[in-house]
C-alpha cells in the first residue's frame, strides 16, 4: 500500500510596517522580547509605542519589518540603519528580533537574514546585532548566518532628559 504524504506550504513574506493595523501585535510581540530575553534591562514597555511612532512617521531612521506567514504575523524586526566609517557604508542594527513562539523552529529567522542579505535596505554594507547571553540557539543561528564576535565591547550611557 503506498503512503501518501501532504505537504502544505505556506507562505512567508517580510513585510515593513507602514501603518496602525498591526500595532498591538508588535507591542505585544516587543513586551514579550524584553520580558524572557532580558529581564535585567527594566525596559519600559510605555516607551515601545514611541518607537512605531518615530518610525512610521520617518522611515529613513528605520523600520519595522513584520514577518509574515501568510496573513499571520509570525514575528518582526527593528532596522535600525547607521552609517560606519569603519565598514565604509550604512550598516544595518538589527535592534529587535522575535519569532512568536508558535512558529519557532520553522526557518522563518534565517530566510530573514537571507532576504535582508538579498534585498539590502538603506544599502546596507553590514548588518550588527546584540546578543543575549542565555539566549544560545540564537546565538548558534547567527554564528551559522556568518556573524562573528567582535573584540570590541559596545558601551552606553543614558543622557538626562532635554530641556
């Protein structure tokens, strides 16, 4: 008797966030990253709104980019462009990244990084990341996808207010 197997494939696309519609998926999927990824950090959750709001309103300093599986957001990513005397050219921070964990395990990370690589937004020469230390199968995915460890610590400080 032969065995028939089915094969359903669905698709995934890497949509950048221009409007509301998927607002209150994002701030959940952002609240969800700092609360299991880094606790330690007491990130303000209050603030993430904020950040859509700056992004939307100018593209050019970044944008949201939503994973999508066909019409379900199935994660997302903060770019975050700069511009590297070093590398000689715009690299990319990829400040946030999140899989929901419904559709971890599937692939949908590293063909991230392959269409970031393929489609090079701000014209990106490189890409940047952090890394939380606990956080070992990302780790591994990205070492797999050609990131490398720099001998450099980044540091930061945070400025009072403006007056």
């Amino acid at each position: 008797m032969a065995r028939h197997c089915t094969v359903v494939l669905m698709a995934l696309s890497f949509v950048t966030m221009t409007d509301r519609h998927h607002e209150l998926h994002v701030l959940g999927m952002m609240r969800e990253l700092y609360a299991t990824d880094a606790p330690e950090l007491r990130v303000n959750p209050e603030k993430f709104p904020a950040t859509i709001d700056r992004l939307l309103a100018e593209p050019s300093r970044g944008r949201v980019l939503l994973f999508m599986r066909d019409d379900a957001v199935a994660g997302y990513a903060l770019l975050i462009p700069y511009w590297s005397n070093e590398f000689g050219g715009i690299v990319v921070l990829i400040d946030e990244l999140l899989v929901e964990k419904e559709f971890r395990g599937q692939g949908i990370a590293r063909s991230f990084f392959t269409f970031i690589e393929h489609d090079r937004p701000f014209d990106a020469v490189a890409l940047a990341l952090e890394v939380s230390p606990k956080n070992e199968r990302a780790r591994a995915l990205y070492e797999s996808m050609g990131f490398t460890e720099r001998h450099l610590r980044m540091m930061t400080r945070t400025l009072p207010a403006a007056v």
